[in-house]
C-alpha cells in the first residue's frame, strides 16, 4: 500500500526531489500545484492550462487522473492515458522539452516487529548449574583461603627483598613513564618537522604551479607570434586550391532583336587607306559585317562547398565597371550579355564553368554555382567566418587572390618562355589560361597584412593586392575569411577595402547555400553599400 509519493523532476542540469504524502497531488505551473514546474522548461501550451499532471491515490496506490492533452506526455516511452498506475520508477516525459518526473511510491512497513529471532536460548544445564554455584558457600571459603595465603607470604619475605622489589617496581615505572614522555616529545618534534616539510612543498607547488603557467602564458605567446608570422604560408598551403581565377567574355546585343552589336566596319579614302576616327569613341551598331564587340575580363573569387563560389558583383556582372565598354557609344540600346564564365581553380587541369546565381543589390558580391554534374571532391571548402569579435583594428590578415590577373602570372616566367607563350596564344584570354592551367602556373598571389579600421559596410587593410584581387578571399587571424575583397585605393597602398562576410553569407544562404553541419553559424542581417 502506497503511503506516499517520492517525485524527482529533472531538466538538464536542474534536479530537485519532493516527498508527498497528500491523497491529490497536482504537477504544473499554478500556484496551488503540489509540484511547481517554471514555464519556461515547458513547450508553448495554452495560458489557461496551468495542471500538467494530476495524481490520486485510490485503494493504495497513485493513479493518473487527468493531464493536459495539448502536451505530448509519454509513460516509459509510450503514450500516457488516464486511470494508469504509477508504479515504482515510472518515468513521464514531454516531447520537446528536456523536463524528466520519475515517481517513487512509498510502501508502508508491518506495524508489529517480532523479535523472537533476537532472543537468548541458554541450555538447561548451563542454568541448573548456574543456580546451584549461587546457593554453596565453596565460593567464600576459597576466598579466605587466597587472603591468608598472601598475608603469609607477604610475613616470610625479608624487607631488603621488598625493599629491591619496590625499588625495580619503581625504576620500571619511572622508567616506562620516562620512555613514554620522551616518545611524546619525539612524535611532538616529528609531527612540527612534517608540517614545517609540508608548508615548504605546499609554497614549492604553488611556485611551481605560478612558473608553469607563466611558461604556459609565454609559449601561448610564442605561439601566436609564430602563427601570426606563419599564417599565410599555412593558409596558403591548406585553402589556396580553394581560391580560382575567374575570366570570362561578354557583349551586348540590341533591344528587342537580340542583334549583337559590332565595331564599325573601317572606312577607306580613295588611295585605300583607312579612315582614322580622330580618338573618339567607337560606335557599336547592329548592322555591317565587323567583328562582334567583345570584352574579357578577369578577376578572383572563392570556393564554399557545395558547387558554390562567391565573388564580386562587377566580377560576375563585368560591364557594371569595365571603363571599356563604359566608354562605347551605340546607335541603339544595347543590353550585356555573358559569353562564358570559367573558374580557373590551381592544380586543375581545366576550367570549370560558372553558372551566375544572385548578386547584392547594395553590396559588392555575387554567388555563383559550378555548371557542372559532380562537383570536384579535392577543392578545400573555405570556412567563414561568424564571430564579429574576430575583425578589429590591427589584427592580421591574409589575402589570397589573383591581381593583375594573367599579366602577373606571365611575369612569373622567364622572358623567353613569356613572350612564346604570347606569340603562341596571341591576345586570346581563354588559350593563355588554358596552356598556364594545364601547365599548373595558375596559382594565387599570397599577401599578409594588418587591419586599419573598421565599420559595419567594410573592412579596410592594408595586405598589397592590385586590379584582378577582386573578389579574393581576405582571412583573419583565426584562419577563417572575414571579408571579400572589392576595391584598392589607388592614392594608397595600404588601403585596400573588403566587404564583411557576414554579407556574403545572407547571400548565399539565400541562394541555398547552408553551413557545414559541425559549424556553429550566425545569420547576420544583410546590409552594406557597394562601392567600385
């Protein structure tokens, strides 16, 4: 029969224990409750539903009564129902919710012990014999019998024996007592010498333990300034093959024809010569034979997982801001359109082509996708990063990208293998790359440098980089990309300016983009202006 009712409730690290004794004990969140839960451990449930769960003691035992409907409660893993038995280490839990009850119901013990089992049993021999000893009168006369015994014999030793007897007697106790005192004495002195003993190798750990951690502060220092020094060359060796060249072609067509636009055909005079036009602009039109007006262009960007690769908007929509083609003039409206646009990634043989996805309406980015059916498994994923304590003024940066695009790729070779490869290719940017792709000559242009300052549409530093870093990945001190790049001041080398990240991750994460699953993420709020 149950006299009571032991409760443990339990929600994450919060455990607490309640003995009830009542024959109605009510669980949840009102004040008249037996068992008072917070609401915030509870999933979100009608207001007026304060009772969670009601218990009432019938014929000796705790059954359900009722219980809130509207939570999912569950009875040692099955679905909860009313007039069910609590028994001893049944647990209730809520779905969704951390909160555990788990119920002890008391049992009541006999009220009469018997306690025969803790009785003496004396033989019946032992006790007769016992009663007989009592009545004799044996015992008395062996008593005065041993009395006169010592008497005589005390008379018969001379006093020189005693005498001795008392003095050994005496030199024995003095002795002991000596020997006890000065033992007393030593443990005394034994005892102060090891707490003297322990005082010492208590104030040696304790410098020991202050050397450590000041060995510990100094090699954490060390460290950092090892890292700091060694940040790009680490980052170079673990993400470069994640940051691509991107190059690529477009023109324009006309307004509602689809008519590519051409050069002017060239104008002769008489003698044959061409007619010069004087240094101004070249006017497109549809019309005529000539060549179609197109325009390459190169830049950076860099690879997230996924198939996705974010670089500059004005990389991935180029016409925003080629002067080039800014300062054509046509004949009809003409609208922009991408001819090809390949990601020129190091150690890949051949490009691989990129389908544009979105681009930021006030911030410099685009996210791109990789137009291919399998993505590449050997690009690194470039990790972002989502803790803003992470970008401050003079902290370190590294940026990785490709300035000057193929112009400083072939400076890298000697002058006789350049000029080959120009005479070979020409002026064609697709050929040029190709052969320095299959040859493995694209890689990226590694630079370190310091953050100047800060605010919430960009990052300004100081790492060199030139035109063609656009859209390069610009990594922080914890190894992780804290901002794209997409402007250099050209009055000033040691300010070149980057788009936070947390930009381009509401970018690509609207583009379908999520985080690697053992990363933490934050979703910052998108923001920011662009600037050419």
């Amino acid at each position: 029969m149950a006299t009571g009712l032991v409760i443990h409730i339990s929600s994450g690290k919060d455990k607490h224990t309640q003995v009830l004794t009542d024959e109605h004990v009510r669980i949840g969140i009102g004040e008249d409750c037996s068992v008072r839960l917070r609401s915030a451990s509870l999933p979100a449930r009608n207001a007026g539903d304060e009772v969670v769960l009601e218990l009432e003691r019938r014929n000796g035992s705790y059954l359900v009564t009722s219980f809130d409907s509207s939570l999912e409660l569950k009875l040692n893993g099955k679905t909860l129902e009313s007039e069910t038995e609590i028994e001893d280490g049944d647990e209730v839990r809520i779905d969704d919710s951390p909160l555990l009850l788990t119920f002890y119901p008391i049992r009541s013990l006999p009220a009469v012990v018997g306690t025969s089992a803790h009785e003496a049993h004396v033989a019946p021999f032992i006790e007769q014999a016992a009663i007989e000893s009592s009545a004799t009168a044996r015992r008395d006369d062996a008593k005065v019998f041993l009395r006169e015994f010592t008497r005589e014999l005390v008379k018969e030793i001379n006093p020189s024996t005693k005498l001795i007897t008392l003095t050994i007697a005496v030199v024995l106790v003095g002795g002991s007592l000596y020997i006890g005192f000065s033992m007393f004495k030593e443990l005394q002195r034994t005892r102060k010498l090891i707490d003297d003993q322990r005082a010492q190798l208590a104030q040696a750990k304790d410098q020991a333990s202050k050397m450590n951690q000041t060995l510990t502060d100094i090699g954490r220092s060390n460290k950092e300034i090892r890292d700091s020094l060694s940040l790009a060359v680490k980052l170079r060796s673990d993400f470069g093959s994640g940051v691509c060249l991107i190059a690529g072609t477009y023109y324009f067509v006309e307004a509602g024809t689809g008519r590519p636009l051409r050069y002017p055909e060239a104008q002769a005079t008489e003698s044959g010569a061409a007619v010069q036009n004087s240094g101004e602009p070249s006017t497109l039109t549809p019309d005529g034979n000539a060549a179609v007006a197109e325009f390459q262009f190169s830049g950076s960007g860099f690879y997230v997982g996924d198939g996705f690769v974010i670089t500059n908007r004005h990389i991935a929509q180029p016409w925003l801001a080629d002067e080039r083609a800014q300062s054509l003039s046509t004949t009809v409206r003409g609208q922009p359109r991408l001819k090809k646009l390949n990601a020129y990634f190091p150690d890949h043989a051949q490009p691989i082509p990129l389908k544009f996805k979105v681009a930021g309406s006030r911030d410099d980015l685009a996210v791109c996708l990789l137009d291919i059916k399998d993505f590449p498994t050997d690009i690194p994923v470039i990790p972002l990063e989502t803790d803003e304590d992470a970008v401050a003024v003079g902290k370190t940066v590294v940026m990785m990208g490709f300035p000057s695009g193929i112009d400083r790729l072939l400076a890298l070779l000697d002058d006789a293998e350049s000029r080959s490869i120009q005479q070979r290719y020409g002026g064609s940017l697709d050929s040029l790359l190709g052969h320095l792709a299959e040859s493995r000559r694209i890689q990226p242009l590694t630079t370190q440098g310091n953050i100047t300052d800060v605010n919430s549409m960009r990052i300004a530093y100081d790492a060199r980089t030139a035109e063609g870093g656009s859209g390069a990945p610009v990594f922080g001190p914890t190894g992780r990309v804290i901002g794209v790049n997409f402007a250099v001041f050209t009055e000033n080398e040691a300010s070149n300016f980057a788009v936070p990240i947390r930009y381009g991750i509401t970018l690509l994460q609207r583009a379908g983009w999520k985080f690697p699953p053992d990363k933490d993420s934050k979703e910052p709020e998108a923001g920011g202006t662009p600037s050419k």
